[in-house]
C-alpha cells in the first residue's frame, strides 16, 4: 500500500515538473545565446537597455519578412491589423519574459503552430 502511494506521489510530481516547464516564460535573449549569438550582436557596444527595433531587423529583415516565417500561426502575431504600428519591441523584451501584445484586447486567442498541414 505505501508503495503505491509513493508512486502516486512520484507521479504527481512529475506531471506538475512538465506542466510548469511547459508554461515556462520565453526570453529573446535566451533564444538568441542559444542560437549561438553573443551580446554584442543585439547591442554592440551599447548598454545592454538600450536596443531598438533596428538592431531586430539587422537579422530580421522586416516585419512582412517576419510574418512570412510565422505564416503557419493561427493567427498570425506578425501579420494583423497592429503589425504597421507594432515594434519588436511590443512583445520580444530581450531580459524580460516575453509576451503576446494582441492578448491585451483579444484575451481569447492562443498563437499557435498550425500543425494541421
């Protein structure tokens, strides 16, 4: 009996260990040194607080260049009615969890990868 409790136990701890790495916040930057770029590629020689948009699209091209990679997203985050107003910056914060602007008026929708293709 207690060892089936033990599993149980066991159990339940790992499912909450995957359902907490599954809800795990995104960091740009983290992303990026992982990709195998340094600091200075985003910032040069600035502090690191002080990139800007241009410095995305060095590597990123555009933001319609963007939308065209994000084409399998439903909906697509970088092709909607805010992306001629929208920064990088809106969402993609470097150091800081990343998060998804369109949620502060569209609570509802979930930007995901259409793997239905």
């Amino acid at each position: 009996m207690a060892c089936k409790k033990i599993t149980t136990l066991v159990a339940a701890v790992l499912m909450l260990c995957v359902a907490a790495l599954a809800e795990a916040p995104v960091f740009t930057a983290d992303k990026h040194k992982a990709a195998g770029f340094k600091c200075e590629d985003c910032h040069g020689t600035a502090p690191k607080d002080s990139i800007d948009q241009t410095a995305c699209l060095k590597c990123h091209e555009s933001m319609k260049a963007v939308a065209k990679r994000t084409a399998d997203m439903d909906p697509n985050p970088h092709d909607n009615h805010m992306s001629d107003q929208a920064s990088c910056l809106d969402c993609h914060h470097g150091h800081r969890a990343n998060e998804v602007m369109c949620s502060q008026c569209h609570q509802d929708k979930k930007f995901e990868r259409n793997t239905k293709k």
